[in-house]
C-alpha cells in the first residue's frame, strides 16, 4: 500500500497535494509577473481550504462513513501543518536561489530589513498553519461529525 492509497496516511497524503498546488500556483504567479501582489496570496486560503475539506472527505469515506470531530480536527490542521511546512521549505530554497526575490522583501515590507529566508519561511508556514487551524474549525461544522456526547449503545 502506497502513501497515496494508505488510509491511515491522509494528512501526508493531501498535504503533499496542497503544497504541490501552493508551489504550482507560486511558479504561475512568479512567471506572469503577479507575485508582488499581496492580495492574490488569499487563493492560497482557497488551495488550503480544498485540500483540507477533501482530506475530511476521504477519512470520513475510509473510516466506515464515521468521522468524530476531534480526529477531523487533527486530520485537518495535520494536513494543512504538512502542506504549509513543505510549501515553506520550498519557499526557503527559492529565496536561496532567487536573491532578488528576498531583496524584494526586505525593500518593500516594513519590518523586511530584519527578516531573512529562514524567517520569512517560517512566517509562511506559522501563517499556513493557522489558517489551516481556522478553516478546519470552519469546514467540521459543516461536514457531518459523529456526537461526541452520545452515550454508548444509545440512540436519539
């Protein structure tokens, strides 16, 4: 059983495809000469938001259609964590490579002549890592959560 296939491997398994999506989307903004619009960057949240949503659909898919809102909340914020700190060690090698790009940062941003690869990387995966946080919350109330309350071998 592969990464992609293992049920038990969700979060790696769609983090690898929100980070592929975030660097795909990167290159295609950095090509077209759009990268230094600040604004864009919340497609990002778009990106993260349906890699996250499509990991709780596939655990709850794979999990005999159960899902508690606990486990999806770690499902979540993993696979969002994973994809931001493999989009941010991406980024890291960039800048290394691209010395324009970082000396575009420290130019432009307010607090940029104390910033670096190492913290700019880092900054991009707290950031990620936080919002995956966020629209976790947001998508388990409404992905249908098994009640956490309920006692065993009740009904409604």
């Amino acid at each position: 059983m592969s990464l992609l296939t293992n049920p038990n491997r969700i979060p790696e398994n769609y983090g690898l495809r929100i980070a592929a999506g975030l660097i795909v989307y990167f290159l295609v903004m950095k090509v077209s000469g759009l990268s230094h619009h600040v604004e864009l960057r919340l497609l990002n949240l778009i990106i993260l938001t349906v890699g996250v949503y499509a990991a709780l659909k596939k655990f709850k898919e794979t999990h005999t259609d159960s899902l508690n809102y606990f486990r999806g909340l770690i499902t979540g914020v993993a696979t969002a964590g994973i994809g931001s700190l493999l989009f941010g060690i991406f980024l890291f090698f960039y800048m290394k490579f691209d010395a324009a790009m970082m000396k575009s940062i420290i130019d432009n941003e307010p607090m940029g002549r104390y910033l670096n690869a190492y913290m700019t990387a880092f900054i991009v995966v707290l950031e990620g890592f936080f919002s995956g946080l966020l629209v976790t919350f947001v998508l388990l109330n409404w992905v249908n959560t098994d009640e956490v309350n309920q006692p065993v071998g009740r009904s409604k």
